[in-house]
C-alpha cells in the first residue's frame, strides 16, 4: 500500500496532536489524593516514628472535596484523624491533634514526588507519596 501525500499529512498531524496531549497531560498539576508517609520502623527501639497523610477525594454541594486521615507516630501510633482539607491556589492546609504539641495547623504543597511543608510546633515536613506503613504486610516490605 503506498500512502499518498494527504494521508501521510494527516499521518503527522494526528502524531503532532498525540504529542501535544501527553505533554499537555503530563505538565498537568500533581492529583491531590495518595497516601503521603515518612513512617518508619525503629527496628532497635521498637517502636514507630513518622507522619503518614491519606488524601481522600469526596462531593460536597455539587464540587469535588479533600479530606485527609492523619496519624502521628512518635513511639507508639495515634489514633488517625480525618480533617477536612483547604485547598488554595497553591497549596493545601489543615489542622490536626497532635498527641504532644496539641492542635497544630500543616500549610504545604502536593507535587508527584509527595507532599511538603511546614507543621505548626513540629517545622518542615516532607511525606514522600507511596505506600501506607499498614501495607507493608501485603507487598512484603
């Protein structure tokens, strides 16, 4: 079969369009919701140390929302919280109870490599996105 030149035009253009898209695709902002964990065993202590965030997408009045579960871990695991998530321009904040310091607000930023900012009392955080410290057990980590 010999492509004739108007075929072969629109050969390229449809490769150009494609192109186009997944670029366009890719340079889009990082999605809000994953799990978001610098939790880590203390194998000599035995004990958990580290901040793990799950941001959940929900609709609330016809818009998309964010809450996140929260759980602190200075030794042994708090109970998780669920806060409810403000999203500006660009960044995200919350408040949480943090088991010492009490109430503390987070003011950050999600990109594709995880989240990062500033806790009230505890200073900069970064919580790579990835896997919850509770998964371990099933990827056999």
């Amino acid at each position: 079969m010999h492509l004739r030149h108007p075929d072969l035009a629109f050969i390229r253009l449809s490769v150009a369009l494609l192109a186009s898209a997944v670029i366009c695709a890719a340079a889009e902002a990082a999605k809000l919701q994953g799990i978001y964990s610098n939790m880590e065993p203390s194998v000599e202590q035995g004990e958990l140390i580290g901040i793990e965030v799950f941001v959940v997408p929900h609709v609330e009045d016809d818009e998309v929302a964010y809450v996140a579960l929260v759980q602190f871990s200075d030794g042994l695991p708090t109970r998780p919280q669920l806060v409810d998530l403000a999203i500006q321009d660009d960044g995200i904040s919350f408040s949480a109870v943090h088991p010492i310091e009490g109430e503390i607000g987070f003011t950050g930023s999600i990109d594709a490599e995880g989240l990062t900012g500033r806790f009230d009392a505890l200073g900069e955080v970064s919580l790579p996105r990835g896997e919850s410290i509770w998964q371990w057990g099933a990827s056999g980590r």
